[in-house]
C-alpha cells in the first residue's frame, strides 16, 4: 500500500469524483477525512466504505466558501488525525449561463466556491504542512480552465484561477517539504454532466479521440499516483486527464 500512514481530506468527498479520491486514498491505506457540505447521507456512506476498508473516516462538514468554517473544521480533523499530510482540494460547482445572460450573483457563487474554497482550506492546513515539512496538496483544475466554454465564463475563470494559485505555490513551498499539484480532468461521468443534453454529448464526444467521457475512478489514480512517492518529483503540474480532448 503507497500510502499506509498518512492522512487526507478531500473537499466535496460525497459525490461524484471527489468520493472516488476519497476511497481511493484509503484503499492505498490512508485515513480519510471527508468533506461535504450538505449532503450528510451520502458523506457518512462514504465514510462506511473507508472503515470498511480498516482505515479511520471523519465526517468533516463545511462550506468551503467560508473562511471561518473551513477552520473549525481544519481544527477537528488535526484534533482527530494529529496530522495532515494529503489535502485534495475538489469541491467545485458549475452554474452556466452565456456571458449577457450571468448575473453577478452566479459569478460570485462560482468563484467563491471553486477559487475562495481553494484559498480557504489550503490556508487552514498549511502551518501544519509547514511544520511536518511534508504535505501534498492536489487542487482539481479543468480543462475548461484551459481552453474556455461557450457558457461557462465563471467556471473557466475560476478553474484557471486555481491552475496559476497552484503554480505559485508550488514555487513558494518547493523548499519545504510541501508539492501542490493541479489535476485538469475533461468530461467526467458524474452528476455535474448529467444535465449535458444528448445532442451535445455527442458533439462533445465526436471532440475526444478516446470517444468517451471519463470515469471517476481514473481520476482518482491519477491523484493516487501525485500524493504518492510515485509523484515525489513532481510540483506546480497540471496533469490532463481527457482522453486527449486537449493536446
Ligand atoms: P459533483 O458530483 O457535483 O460533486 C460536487 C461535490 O462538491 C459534492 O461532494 C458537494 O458536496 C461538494 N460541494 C459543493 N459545494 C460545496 C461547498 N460549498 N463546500 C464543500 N463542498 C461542496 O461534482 P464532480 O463532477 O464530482 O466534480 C468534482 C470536481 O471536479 C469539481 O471541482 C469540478 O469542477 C471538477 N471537474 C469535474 C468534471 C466533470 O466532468 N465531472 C470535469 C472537470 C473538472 P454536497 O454533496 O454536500 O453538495
């Protein structure tokens, strides 16, 4: 097991690919603590599957928009764990309108979960990466970040926000013991491309070489794979994960 000993939190570890990260860490022995902000039912069935598996879960409740929140929480998981070596920061929304048609309200919630959020629970964990001198923070970009959407100006921006957040970083704590990553996946099957009508999968598909959307558990490898020792060498990267939608 690559990671026997250590432990995580993984924001938005209810659903979709953030519970994949989740269970995934665990099952390469890490203890687990797992972030949601209001779907309690499906974090504490997440948190079963991780004690399944042997190792510690913690139902670790917050909005990640929200500074003060996200410390309190921070001060529960270092009470329980000690300890914080893994922090993967995957909570993230879409809210899509065209550019004329956006209001200020939806720019704010996307950027205030998607960006603030990255801001707000890296900076609640780093003193104590700082003072291990080990930790390893994976921030889940997109490939929207990268290239732009019809309809998704808020996302994009927020998505690149948090790809030059990552390198930045990476640059400042290279000599501490600390690597911040970006992982940028495409299209992923999860509820946030539920709502993708038909038509436009196809479309989207007809764009992607290897003519399929993504599944959670290949993201969460990859990120196995960064916090790892495997990806010891590797900082301030964003990887693509999107069967070469982008190359
Ligand atoms: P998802 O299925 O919609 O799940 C979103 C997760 O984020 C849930 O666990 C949700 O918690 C949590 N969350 C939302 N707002 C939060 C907040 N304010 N505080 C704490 N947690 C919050 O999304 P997904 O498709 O797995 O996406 C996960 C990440 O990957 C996102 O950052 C997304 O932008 C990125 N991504 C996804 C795709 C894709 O195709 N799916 C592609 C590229 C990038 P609750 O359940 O409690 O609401």
């Amino acid at each position: 097991m690559k990671l026997e000993g250590r432990t995580a939190l993984v924001t938005g570890a209810s659903r979709g690919i953030g519970r994949a990260i989740a269970i995934a860490l665990a099952e390469e022995g890490a203890d687990v603590a797992v972030n949601y902000v209001s779907s309690e039912h499906a974090a504490k069935e997440v948190a079963e599957r991780i004690r399944a598996l042997g190792r510690r879960a913690l139902l670790a409740q917050a909005d990640v928009a929200d500074y003060p929140d996200t410390f309190r929480m921070a001060q529960e998981v270092l009470g329980e764990f000690g300890h914080l070596d893994v922090l993967v920061n995957n909570a993230g929304i879409n809210s899509d309108k065209t550019f004329v048609k956006m209001d200020h309200a939806s720019w704010r919630k996307v950027l205030a979960i998607n960006l603030d959020g990255v801001f707000n629970c890296t900076k609640v964990f780093i003193d104590q990466m700082l003072k291990q001198t080990y930790g390893r923070v994976v921030n889940i970009t997109s490939v929207i970040g990268q290239i732009g959407n019809f309809g998704q100006a808020n996302y994009a921006a927020s998505k690149a926000g948090v790809a030059a957040f990552t390198k930045s970083l990476a640059k400042e704590l290279a000599g501490k013991g600390v690597t911040v990553n970006a992982l940028a996946p495409g299209f992923i099957e999860t509820e946030m491309v539920q709502g993708i009508p038909e038509r436009v999968r196809n479309k989207l598909l007809d764009q992607i070489p290897l003519r399929r959307f993504g599944t959670a558990a290949e993201v969460a490898r990859a990120v196995v794979y960064l916090v790892s020792a495997d990806g010891d060498y590797i900082t301030g990267a964003e990887i693509s994960i999107n069967g070469g939608l982008l190359m």
